[in-house]
C-alpha cells in the first residue's frame, strides 16, 4: 500500500472510527463506529483473561511519594508523567501524577490485601486510559499522550517459578487475542536497555505495518521482586516466615486496533475480521419500482433471523444506488455483503460477497439454515484473512549474515531483519546507531552456530532488527 501514513490517517476519518480534532494534542475522540470496533476487541481481551483473572478498576490518580518509591521505574517515565497541582484553586501539599502504567497505584494496595500464601496467586486487570506526555511526532491510535485503551494485568506469585509460568501463560494469551484478530506476530525478549523499567526481562509481540515498520502490540513482564521489595509485598509461609512475592504484568493498548486496522486494510479501504466488525453482514435489497415491498419486506426476515442467531447486522435500505452502498460498506469494512432482489426471491437463492475476496456467490436461500450458511462464510473469512496476513508477514522476515546485507535490506523501511547476535549491549547498541534501527530482541536462545553480523564473535542467539514506530 503506497503512502501508508496518509491512508491510515484517511480511513480513520472515512470510516468514522476517531476524531483527531479533539485540542489537546495526542488525543481523540472515539466515533460510533470506532467505539464499537473498540468494544468488541476488549470482549475478546475480557473473555480470555476472564478465564483465571478477575478484572477491577484503580484511580487514576497516584500520589507523588508511591510513584517515587520505585526510583527505576519513575527513571523510565519521568519525561512522561503529566502532574495535577490544584484542587480548584488551592495548591495540593501533594502533587499527584495521572497514571502512565499502574504499578505504583496497585502495589501499594497489594501490600494490604496479601497476608499469607493462602493469598496466592492473585490475578487481576483492568482497562483503563494512562497518560504520558509523548513528545515525539504523535500518530492517532500509535503514539498519543492518552492511551485510551490500555488493558493491564497483573499478578502476584510465592516463588520465582510461579512468575515465570505466569509469564509464558500470558503469551498464550496473547497469543489467542491476536489469533482471533487473524494479525500476525513475532515475540522476542527485549534487550536489556529496552525492557519495562524494573522489570527481570520484558517479553513483546510486534507486528508489520504496510509501510514495512513494525509496531509492538503487546508486552509481558517478569518483575520479579523489584516492586515487591519496594511496596513491601510479602507473604506468610507455611512455617511463618514472611517472604517478599514474585510479580508479572502485561498490557495491551490502542495499539492492538491500530494493528487490525492496518495489516487488514487496503485500497478500497477498512477489511475487518468478523469477531470485531461493528457490523459482520449488511444486507443490499435490490430494488426496482415493481416488487419492492415484497424485497424489501424478504430482507427485513432475512435480517431479523440472523439477528436472532446473535449476528450483527445491517439492512441499507436507503433510497440510494447499489453501487454507492457497496463502495461505503466496503470502505467501513464489513465482512460479508448479502445482496437480495425479485430475482433471487423467484430462484430461491441469494448473493454473498466477502470483503476480503469480492468474490460474489449465489447460494440456496433456507431461512432455517441462512444463519449457519452465514456464519460458515464469516468463519472462512477470518480464516482466508489470517493466511493472507500471515503469508505476507513471513515473506517480510529476512535473514542475513552481515551488517551491510542487513542496511540493504531495510532500506526504504522493508521489513524484519532476521541475524545472529553475540547479545553483547555495547554490540546491539553499536548496531542499532549503525543501521538506524532498533533491535526487537532475542527470537531464539539456541540458534545454528553463526557469527555476530556486527563485531564478528560467535552468536549466541537469533534476534530480529526492524524500522519501528
């Protein structure tokens, strides 16, 4: 897709997703259409973490002595943290900081609520908006100084095992969200400068953009007991001792619709998966003057059944051209198009046309299975989508065995750059001032035996390089 910025800019607008005239720079107003796309990602997120998290709601506000306590972690934000210094008119004796993530919020509550191991483990989340005063070029859902979406968890272990499970239960998770999303992914360990500040390591999912940049989606944390040891987490033992816990978070962000947005969209603008799609099927009554009661009157059962078998739907039955219906449904991105007219109600058939493919089939209209058929074809969808992505995901993915093969091939923003690393910092710092880029991470701890394609050592491990946003 050429002029990928501007597209995305554009099809924001178009399809009446956010608004971004809102006069705060960095931050947008969620339009109807946008606010349900938006809603039906977060169900997808809920009903997964739902499964052995249980989801409440902190303040947005933290006072200046809990986000100091953790002085590594404060390091990380304190460019980014946005102040609140009155009450009305009265100056506060306190400053206090509108959340950029919520640790320094939550663990000081945990420090109330964790007594004994009996406690543990404690798994929760919440979805929030978080603030941080972002100074480089902001881009609407990607970079902003409110991230309105910011889905969280965090959880609280008796040992380091513990954490480390949770850890890789998270990537599964995650791994489920961005499934159902059919947006494809690579997850590597962040580099040490690179990881959540306080964190033992930092794991991350990023996807590619159009414009060949990636875009990170998603992070998991091992915390270890960094913010143990400051808010005083501990717990009781079963012999009586009080030992200080072990703690992981993960978030998601704006970030996941900007990913579904982009990777799925193109020319003709929004192609939507099926599970968020405010609307899964719009229903085109073709009409002329004779008849057009009788259609019109078959569609409206037509969308009623499809209704009642828990379906979102629309029938357009707007004076208007066909031809001017389909262009903006296709733009908004609806998954599957019906087309129904006098002729199809004669033949006892229907027309369906997927987004993805525009591809138009006539099929056996049956009011008792009409709902099935449907769903099948939604289904074959997400699942024609996810291949395409994937497809066009792996043949981005470029391995290379030297610095000036790597230069080459990420010239012009392509792409992911697959290479053997020392894992040396100075080595990876050097690399990235070298290629202008970033390195993602750590793919692979174990790879073939290689050589560093930066200084020339033995590598000891696969990572991946990429353009970023």
């Amino acid at each position: 897709m050429s002029k990928f910025s501007e597209w995305f800019n554009n099809i924001l607008e178009e399809a009446e997703i956010i608004d971004t005239r809102y006069p705060v720079k960095g931050m947008h107003v969620w339009l109807p259409q946008g606010f349900k796309l938006r809603k039906h990602t977060l169900e997808i997120i809920g009903k997964i973490l739902d499964r052995d998290h249980d989801e409440v709601q902190f303040p947005l506000l933290i006072p200046e002595d809990e986000l100091a306590k953790e002085g590594i972690h404060v390091k990380g934000f304190e460019d980014e943290v946005y102040w609140v210094t009155h009450g009305g008119l009265t100056e506060l004796n306190k400053k206090l900081a509108l959340r950029p993530t919520s640790e320094t919020a939550m663990y000081p509550m945990f420090n109330l609520w964790i007594r004994s191991h009996s406690d543990l483990p404690l798994k929760i989340y919440q979805t929030v908006n978080t603030f941080r005063y972002e100074t480089r070029h902001t881009r609407p859902l990607i970079r902003v100084r409110e991230i309105t979406t910011f889905t969280e968890a965090h959880t609280v272990h008796t040992d380091e095992e513990g954490a480390s499970k949770q850890v890789q239960e998270a990537l599964k998770l995650y791994k489920s969200i961005f499934d159902s999303l059919a947006v494809p992914y690579v997850i590597t360990t962040r580099p040490d400068w690179d990881k959540f500040p306080g964190a033992d390591y930092t794991v991350a999912f990023d996807t590619l953009m159009p414009d060949g940049k990636t875009l990170q989606i998603g992070t998991v944390h091992n915390l270890g007991q960094t913010f143990a040891r400051t808010f005083e987490v501990t717990y009781e033992t079963e012999s009586g001792e009080h030992q200080y816990a072990y703690q992981t978070c993960y978030g998601l962000s704006d970030r996941v619709i900007a990913s579904v947005i982009g990777v799925h969209g193109d020319e003709n603008g929004l192609c939507l998966p099926p599970a968020v799609a405010p609307v899964q099927v719009v229903i085109v009554p073709i009409i002329f003057k004779k008849g057009k009661e009788k259609v019109l009157e078959f569609c409206r059962k037509t969308k009623e059944t499809l209704e009642e078998d828990g379906l979102r739907v629309h029938l357009d039955d707007r004076d208007i051209r066909a031809g001017k219906k389909y262009y903006e449904w296709e733009m908004k991105g609806v998954p599957l198009r019906i087309e129904i007219g006098p002729r199809d109600i004669e033949n006892g058939t229907f027309v369906v046309v997927p987004r993805n493919t525009k591809q138009k089939e006539f099929l056996d209209y049956d009011l008792k299975k009409i709902s099935h058929m449907v769903q099948d074809k939604l289904d074959t969808v997400t699942m024609e989508m996810s291949e395409k992505a994937w497809k066009a995901f792996d043949e981005n993915i470029k391995t290379v065995q030297s610095a000036d093969e790597a230069l080459k091939q990420l010239s012009g923003d392509k792409g992911i750059i697959s290479f053997s690393w020392c894992g040396d910092t100075s080595c990876g710092k050097d690399l990235e001032e070298k290629l202008r880029v970033d390195l993602l991470g750590v793919q692979e701890y174990a790879p073939e035996e290689g050589t560093c394609i930066n200084c020339g050592s033995r590598g000891k491990v696969t990572a991946l390089l990429a353009r970023t946003y």
